[in-house]
C-alpha cells in the first residue's frame, strides 16, 4: 500500500491486483480474513472490506459466505478494472461459474425493459419521476402491487401496501421498526442470511426453530417464544431457502393460531411465493393482524429493480411508513413505474409464465446430472440442496469445487448456528446464461462428490492445486 495514490481501500486492492498478476497469490490461494489484515495494516475493517469488494468487482478474487475470500483464475480477471474510477464500472463475466445467487433467467427480459424505457419517455409529465415519491409510494404502484399479490390468495387494500428497496430492505425495516437491542428473533435454523444479518446488526439475538421436510416447527415455536419472550418471527413457507420446501395448508393454520395466541408478529418472507402455479395462501390470509407480508419482483422479474411490496397489519402500517423514510427517505420511482407497467399490460405474466418454463427445463438437467445423489428441489424451484455423500464435509467440498470454477453455499453460510448445519450445500440453477453451462457444472459437481478422499494430505491438495 505504500506510496500508492488514492484512498487507502483503492491501494490495497491494487496491491492484490499486482500479487494476482505477479503470481505471489495463486489461483484458490485464501486471502486473510478482514479483521485479521485490518489489525496487521493499520486499517479499518471497513477498509480491507471496501478493498476486497474492490477486487472482486475485478473478478480477482471470489468472497464467499462463511468460508472467506479466495483468488480466481487469472483469466476471469479483468485487467481493465483498475485505477481510480474502476469501482463504477461493471464486474465482468469470468471463468468461474456462481452459482450461490437465484437469478430468474428470462429470455425476453431486456426486450421488454427497452419497451417499458422507451414507452416511459412518452410519458406526460415524465419529470415526476424525479421526484421524491410519498411516504408508502404512489397509489397506483400500491394498486398494482395488491393485484398481483391476489394471485397468491392475499386479497389487500392498496393502502395496506408499502413499498420499499427490495426484500432485503423490507426486513431490515421490520426488524427495525419492531424490535430492540437486546431482543430475541425466532427463524428457521436455516434461513435467509439477510435476515440474520440484519438482525444482529440492530442489535437483536436470532434464535433458530426446529424443522421438518415442511419447514419451521409449530410447537419450536411456541416453546422457545415462551423461554426467551421473543415476539417477532421470520419464516418463509413457500419454496424456503436452502432446503426448498413447501409449507402445508394444515401446518399454516397451526402456525397463524398459534401466532394469535402468543400475540407474536411474523414476517413472512414470499420472494418465491409467484413461482408455484399452485400453492397454500399466505399465512398472512390466515393471521392478518399478527403478519408482516413481504413480496419482491427480484425472484420472477429482475434483482436488480430493487423493488418489494410489504403489507403489514394496519395497526403498524404507520410504523413501517415512518422506518422506511428514516432509512431511504424516499425510493426511486423507476423501478416501481416499470413493474406497475409491466403488469397493467400482461408483460409481468409473460415473463414469469417464460421463467416457469426455463425453471422446469433446468429442474430436468439437474435430475440427470445429480442422479445418484440425494438432493432437494422443487421443480419450481431456483435452487437445490445437495446432501454430500461420506468422505466430504461442506467446506471442503466448496474450496474444492471453487478450484473446479464453481461457486456454491455451504449449507452452514444459511444456518442461525452452524454446528447444526447439515452437510450439504445449495446450489442455484438460474446463475449460468444457458442450459448447457448448468449442465457442465452441475455434471462437475456430481463427479467431485462421487470422488471424496478421506486421506487429509490429498485433502489439503485439493484446496492449493
């Protein structure tokens, strides 16, 4: 870092583009952990955290939940991506294969963002949205959040709805709005690691509930509410992440009765929820008064639109509305404006009915290439998890496949306490551009779990070659 120009986080990123280039770090070498090259630098956490974002923005290195920050390939670098500046400029498309983010794949996806863009720029009184919008959004981007809402068995008022920045936001705010340091969180022991997170940065405690094959355990529940006194709860009954499963009818309304009873809040996270052609209504249909719903675009549109309607019970509507203008003060209307479009004129339907189709296309290339493995997934699912067979533990078999140019989640990285995390990891089938690409890797995974050594040297060679 020294004698190097520019901000401290910009030098040392440039300093792990020149060990990179040079060879002192290799191809899978582990790079320190944050605060441990924070303490030997000098630096602030938030500086080498800065850095490493830095650099893997210039697809050097590859930053994984749990397991740490490793260098890539030297071709999926990008000798472009340096300088002042280079953080503006877009990650490019490497050798390595990511397969840790649910991505919808829609083929017609950017033809219909030209159309929405170029119909927008014949919009009367297209200056409005540059403006701030009001608090909760504007009423027609409400109304067409409550009528795709409806398709799902949730029947709202547009004046229930709020919106905020995508899913991520909407539960952070929750969590803010309704809980204090020092509180208790019930959620799955696997569970969405936002939410964890955001938990643990307010100051709250997560706590995990038991599962099932259907998801969270009533009666977990209900006893650890009663031992810690927690009153907030976060769930995802449909299509839960990592383990895909679907919550029952019988289980929902156990659940909403016991909410009433305990007088609990739940956040129900419904990212998925638009996907399944037929599925149990909400639990928010059945505990209104006791449900934060929460629904985003990101999963059957586009991450990127950054956008998630939330509908909380009346009585704490005001409560949201005032957390969400404390914590963005207001939200860009574009985003809201496309999507409100593109389901007034039937383009949201045809693109979630065109990734229905893609999802069950790659659902049959993971049943072939897994077979002989015992995994998990929905065939409308974007995900899977892979139990692996004896011989690998998870993060081996992660380090392992990383040096292979795949990318994947331990199941530990979606776990409230990892020593009881299953020996699995979670694979995404909508992070390669096409079917053949997910085919190779999901083809390479099967033979890397088919060949697992118990022998610790050849372990160790396996995580350095």
């Amino acid at each position: 870092m020294e004698g190097r120009a520019g901000p401290r986080y910009q030098a040392l990123a440039e300093a792990i583009a020149d060990a990179v280039g040079s060879g002192a770090l290799p191809p899978g070498a582990k790079l320190p952990p944050m605060r441990d090259l924070a303490w030997k630098l000098g630096v602030t956490v938030g500086t080498v955290g800065r850095a490493y974002a830095l650099a893997e923005q210039r697809r050097l290195v590859s930053g994984q939940v749990g397991r740490g920050t490793y260098v890539l390939d030297a071709e999926t670098a990008d000798p472009a991506m340096s300088g002042p500046g280079a953080a503006d400029l877009p990650p490019t498309a490497g050798g390595t294969i990511d397969m840790t983010r649910n991505i919808p794949v829609i083929a017609s996806q950017t033809a219909a963002l030209a159309d929405a863009l170029g119909a927008m720029s014949r919009k009367p009184g297209l200056a409005t949205l540059l403006n701030y919008m009001p608090d909760g959004g504007l009423p027609a981007y409400r109304a067409a959040g409550a009528a795709f809402i409806a398709r799902v068995g949730l029947d709202l008022s547009p004046e229930r709805i709020v919106l905020t920045g995508g899913a991520q936001h909407a539960l952070a705010v929750a969590v803010l709005a309704l809980s204090r340091p020092g509180d208790t969180v019930l959620t799955e022991q696997l569970s969405f690691a936002g939410v964890r997170n955001a938990v643990r940065l307010l100051g709250a405690r997560p706590i995990g509930v038991a599962m099932d094959d259907e998801g969270a355990l009533p009666q977990s529940i209900d006893r650890l509410a009663r031992e810690t006194g927690a009153k907030l709860v976060f769930l995802t009954p449909t299509i839960h992440s990592p383990t895909t499963s679907m919550m029952s009818r019988e289980r929902r309304h156990a659940i909403a009765e016991m909410l009433r009873e305990r007088g609990l809040i739940l956040i129900e996270d419904d990212v998925y929820g638009f996907l399944p052609r037929e599925r149990p209504e909400p639990i928010a249909a059945l505990a209104p008064e006791h449900a934060i719903y929460v629904a985003s675009v990101s999963k059957f549109l586009a991450p990127g639109l950054r956008l998630a309607w939330v509908a909380p019970p009346p009585r704490l509507r005001e409560r949201l509305v005032e957390t969400v203008h404390s914590t963005a003060l207001a939200l860009p209307a574009f985003s809201a404006e496309i999507v409100t479009r593109w389901i007034a004129d039937g383009t949201a339907e045809r693109l979630l009915d065109e990734l229905r189709a893609e999802i069950a296309q790659r659902h049959q290339i993971a049943r072939g290439a897994l077979a002989g493995l015992s995994w998990r997934g929905r065939p409308d699912a974007m995900h899977a998890m892979i139990d692996l067979p004896a011989g690998w533990r998870a993060g081996e078999f992660v380090d392992a496949a990383r040096l292979s140019r795949i990318a994947v989640c331990p199941a530990e990285a979606f776990a409230i306490d990892p020593s009881t995390a299953p020996n699995a990891i979670r694979v995404t089938l909508g992070a390669t551009a096409d079917r053949a690409t997910l085919e190779r890797a999901l083809k390479t995974i099967a033979g890397l779990a088919a060949s697992p050594s118990s022998d610790p040297a050849e372990q160790a060679r396996r995580r350095i070659v």
